[in-house]
C-alpha cells in the first residue's frame, strides 16, 4: 500500500464521453477540455479533405466551364458554415441533426441520425479510396504500387480492415492524426496557392455550353464539401466554455466562433483559387507534359481527377522550378493528404460508432448494439462502421460512382438539422435566425430532390440506410413495448424523470472518501474500515469503460444505471448492505466513459473527496500500451488537495 500526493492540477482530456449518475441523482456534468485551436483542427480534417475530391469532380462534370460550378460549391459552403456558427452559439450540449432534429420528435431525429449514417459510410468509404489514391499516383513504375492502384477496391478494403482492427482496441486520441496533419496542411494548400498564383489566368475559361437546368444538376453532382458541417456541432458538448459561463448555462459562442471561421474561410478560398489553378493547367502542360491539344489537355487532367491537388503540385512546380523539383513536391503533397484522408476515414468510423450507440441509448436501435467488447467498443456498431463502406467500396464501378453516393447524405443530414431549427421556437433563436434557416432549408432542400432524381443509385443507397434503420427501430420499439401517449402538458410535468432528482436528499459530512471499484476487491474492504473510523461518508465509484466518441447531444442525469449492469450491481450493492450494517453512509457513484481515469479525477474534484483509494491495475501490457494506465494518469493529475492511497 502506498499513500502519497500528486502533484498537478486535475484535467480531463479526451473525456467526450461520460454519463455520471450519483446514486439516483445528478449533479455532474461532463468535463469541456476541447479548446477551439483542437475543435478547429478536428473540423479541418473532416471538411478540409473536401477540395481533395472536389475540384477534380467538378472538372469531370463541367470541363474548363467548371468554374462558376466550383464558385457555387462555395457559396453554399460559407452559406452553410454561417448557419453552423448560430446553430453551435444555441446549442451548447451538442447541436448535430440528432440532437436538434429531437426537439421536432424523435422519428425526425432517427431520419436525421440515419442520412447522417449514410454520409458517414461514404465519407470512410470515400476518403480510405481516395488516400490510396494520392500515395499511390506517379509510382506506377513500381511493380507493387501498380498492384494497388490498378485494384484499389480491394485495397481500400484491407485499409478498412485495418482501420476497424485499431478500433476493435478502442484506441484514444482517435482525432490527435487530423489536430497533427492540420497546420502541415495548411503549409501544403498555401505552398500549391502560392506555386500556382503566377499561372492563373482567364485565358482557358469556356462559356457554360449547358442550360441553367442542366447547369444546376451539374453543380449538384459536385456539392461534395458540405461534408464536415456536422461534425462541429457534434463537438460543442464538449468546447470549453466562453468565459463568463458556468456548467449549469453553458455558452460556446466564441470558442464555436474562432473553430469554425478561419476553417470555413480556408475551406472556401482555398477551394475557389484551386480550382482556378486547375483550370490554369493547359498554360504549364505544353512545358511540362509536351501536351498542346485541347483533347489531350483534358484527358490528362481527367485522368488526374482523383488526386487532383498533387497533379497540381507536380505541373506547376516543375514549370516554376524543374522536374525534380515537381516530382519530390508531388510525393509530399501525396503523402501529407493520404494521412490526412486516412485520418477522415477513421473519424468517420468512430464517429458512426458513436452515433449508432447513441442512438441505441436512447432506445432507437436494439439493445444488442450496445454489448461491449473486452475494450469497452460496441462490437455490432464497430461491424456495421466497417461493413458498410466496405460494402458500398465493392459494389462501386469507380471513383466518380462512389464520389456519387455522397452528397445525398450529408445534404439532407444538414437539410433536416436547419429545417428544425427553422421552426424551433424554444432554443432562443431571433427571427433573422430563422430566415437563415429557412433559406438555407430550401436550398438545400432542392439540392437533395435533385440528387434524388438524377442519382437514382444513390436514392437507392439512402433508401436501404433509411429501410434498414426504421425497420430495426419498429422491431426495437415492438420488443420494448413501448407504446405512444397523449397526456396534458401538467401530468407531462409530473413523470419527468429530473423531477424525483430535484427530491432527493443531498447528505453534508465531514469528510468523504471515494474507492474506485474495478471488481470486489481488497481495497473495497480497506475503504469501509476507514470510512468507521474517520466517520466519513464513502463513495463508491463504478466507472464502465465504454470506447466511443461522438459528442452528439447532452448528457441527461439517469440515463445510465448501476441496477442494470450486473457487475456494477453486484458491486455497488453489497457495498450498500455492507455499509447499512456498519452504519457507513455509501454513495453509490456509476459512470458511463471512454476514459476511466479522466472520469474519476472529475468525479473526485467535483464531490471535493479528501481521500482518493484505488487498487492496483492489472491490465495487459498490449491494452496499457492503447489505453493508458489508470493508475499511473491518475496519480500524475490528482490536485494536491486529495490525498491518493493505492491499495495492492
């Protein structure tokens, strides 16, 4: 046994993911340790990956007329960005489709949860082919590399694999690749902005040769860099707090502000001037590639389509300096955008992870989704977060069919979230508000009836998601018997649940030790013999470790209970009985996380315990090596104002 002080401040980091009920009461919130620098950097490397794909299929669908094309993408996307600042200033406790679309009605927020699983698939599918991609191009000459990109689905497959085999451990920090790769970056599209900016010219620009009508189908065929919008608003339950704020009326206003503007501003401009410089190619292609006809021009930038940013390095590096020089460049745009791309394709998969326990949480989906793995994953979600965009990979011709699939689920994902904030008229929202949202609904709205009549494979794409999630959520609501009543408003009132948590007794003591229980231990029986003698109040904490991050929505007090979980039940209540006999006063304290030591140095800061007990870990090395030892991260962040004993 040894008992000795830590020497840090406490934190949480990483902690997205905690749903702490004392006892039947709560008082705990979750701990807001993503600063807007970090939130920035996470939404950079979802929706910055947008321009990789974009330009190339924009030049696809339009040709040298794709330009104004391009300039409506982003249009849309600032349009898009700006309804996402209001929607996080109103939304502190995470404001994604599933959380605002609730307050319409749960049915809406299901539809709403499902596009957004839609465009999750597609985006780990997309981005995982698209990495592949960006290495790959240019080492044709390679035998191997030949190999994997004349059979690129089935190595997108393995990539996946892979990503899900990562996941099956429930790594944390699973965003820390996209925060590291964000300013590298930022350095690779301003050093392409910069190479380029000399060879800009109008001289190549073509009229549009289509209708409007066939002009808008176009444009919708493109509006790929909507992508990312969500994950921002899903990440507010866990910003840091605007200063001036507490817990208990939270406001991230101006940290959601300073995440999502500089973002939103490169993503626009960024993907404006590059689209330009592509469109600038055929100046430096006679020099470069020998290439002086129109047709050859365009079948080479055609054929670059899916790694469009690294053909730009590669041509107008070479014509601004040499060959070499185009060649190495090229290599490092191609390796800097796979990591990043195969960042997004993994926070794609965590993110469908979570959102389908969440979800399974809120009884939607059956309860067979949330049985956990040794790891604390959900093993039926991680299955369905890898299946599917493998799935939707082998069934997909070639890049620009699976590019196709994608909008169709982000759009309306975003199309249901602002068109229930247009008429939600309980958040706080002032009327100019609702005029954003409501314009910004109908054109979104058109958008997704046009992807759903001119992409009739994608319509089919969405419409099995929605098929197969509503069909899973009437069989989970049949086996549940729950059945659907009309009440007045006060009886409403009467059931609510925080109503018997406002009537609980709150006890004052002395003194107050918490034991972290981990199995019936020695150290529970060391924490009742001290909690007699110091006639102290003890508390036992139960923390079930549970590997998911998706900040979608507040975390409400009862939601989880120890009573349903057999081993923090059997743990919980013998210590209940045994302290009844012992006249020790226990609180039983259960909390649902992804980060177990996160949790407890929030619980013991929070319920401002004087002792702090924990046993000994005898974790593997291999899950010390993923997660983190529990001892070891508490010890190193307890506050020097709770003594620490650690009892083996």
């Amino acid at each position: 046994m040894h008992l000795r002080r830590a020497r840090r401040a406490v934190e949480s980091p990483d902690n997205k993911m905690a749903e702490p009920v004392l006892g039947q009461a709560a008082g705990v919130h979750r701990p807001r340790n993503l600063d807007w620098k970090r939130a920035a950097a996470l939404l950079y490397g979802d929706w910055g990956t947008s321009k990789c794909y974009v330009i190339g299929l924009a030049f696809v669908a339009a040709g040298f007329s794709s330009l104004p094309i391009i300039l409506a993408v982003c249009a849309v996307t600032g349009l898009v960005g700006i309804n996402y600042i209001v929607i996080c200033r109103h939304f502190p406790e995470g404001g994604g489709v599933y959380s605002a679309a609730r307050s319409q009605g749960r049915l809406l927020a299901v539809v709403g949860a499902l596009l957004l699983v839609a465009d999750l698939t597609v985006t780990a599918a997309l981005s995982g082919w698209s990495a592949l991609s960006y290495i790959t191009s240019g080492g044709e000459q390679i035998v191997w590399i030949r190999f994997l990109r004349d059979h690129i689905a089935l190595t997108t497959t393995v990539v996946l694999l892979f990503l899900g085999a990562i996941n099956y451990f429930g790594p944390k920090h699973s965003g820390s690749l996209a925060i590291a790769l964000a300013l590298p970056t930022v350095v690779i599209v301003v050093a392409l902005v910069a190479l380029s900016a000399p060879h800009l010219t109008t001289h190549f620009l073509q009229p549009r040769h289509e209708s409007l009508g066939r002009l808008w189908v176009q444009f919708v065929s493109v509006i790929l860099a909507l992508s990312g919008a969500e994950s921002i608003a899903n990440l507010t339950g866990v910003m840091k707090l605007d200063p001036g704020s507490t817990p208990d009326q939270p406001r991230v206003a101006r940290e959601s502000l300073k995440a999502i503007v500089p973002v939103a501003i490169e993503v626009v401009f960024a993907t404006a001037l590059l689209g330009w410089a592509m469109l600038s190619l055929p100046s430096v292609l006679g020099q470069t590639l020998h290439l002086t006809g129109a047709a050859e021009v365009s079948t080479a930038i055609e054929a670059r389509k899916e790694d469009m940013l690294r053909f730009i390095g590669e041509q107008f590096g070479a014509a601004t300096f040499s060959p070499a020089f185009g060649d190495t460049f090229g290599w490092i745009v191609g390796i800097v955008f796979f990591f990043l791309l195969l960042s997004a394709s993994n926070t794609a998969i965590v993110a469908l992870i979570g959102l389908l326990y969440m979800v399974t949480r809120d009884g939607e989906m059956p309860r067979q989704f949330m049985r956990l793995n040794r790891h604390g994953v959900p093993f039926l979600p991680l299955l369905i977060a890898v299946g599917l965009p493998i799935v939707v990979v082998l069934a997909a011709a070639d890049f620009t069919a699976l590019a196709g699939l994608y909008a169709i689920g982000v759009v309306g994902a975003i199309t249901v979230n602002v068109g229930s904030c247009a008429v939600n008229r309980t958040a706080g929202f002032i009327w100019y508000d609702h005029v954003l949202f409501g314009i910004t609904f109908v054109i979104l709205g058109a958008v997704e009836f046009t992807l759903a009549h001119t992409k009739p494979d994608a319509l089919f794409f969405v419409t099995c998601v929605l098929i197969g999630g509503l069909g899973l959520r009437a069989y989970t609501l049949k086996r549940s018997g729950i059945t659907t009543l009309t009440v007045t408003r006060q009886v409403a009132e009467m059931v609510s649940p925080t109503l018997v948590a406002t009537m609980q007794p709150r006890l004052e003591e002395g003194q107050r030790i918490m034991v972290a229980a981990r199995g019936i231990t020695p150290v529970l029986s060391y924490a009742l013999d001290e909690a007699q003698l110091r006639k102290a109040s003890l508390y036992v904490v139960f923390v079930k470790e549970i590997a998911v991050y998706y900040g979608a929505g507040p975390v409400r007090a009862g939601r989880a209970r120890w009573q349903e979980d057999s081993e923090a039940n059997a743990i919980l209540s013998l210590m209940l009985k045994l302290g009844c006999e012992l006249a020790i006063p226990v609180m039983p304290v259960y909390a649902v996380s992804d980060d177990a030591a996160a949790t407890i140095l929030d619980l013991a800061a929070t319920l401002g315990v004087d002792f702090l007990m924990i046993g000994t870990s005898h974790r593997l090395t291999l899950t010390n090596l993923l997660r983190g030892n529990v001892v070891t991260n508490i010890a190193e962040q307890l506050p020097d104002t709770i003594r620490l004993i650690i009892y083996g």
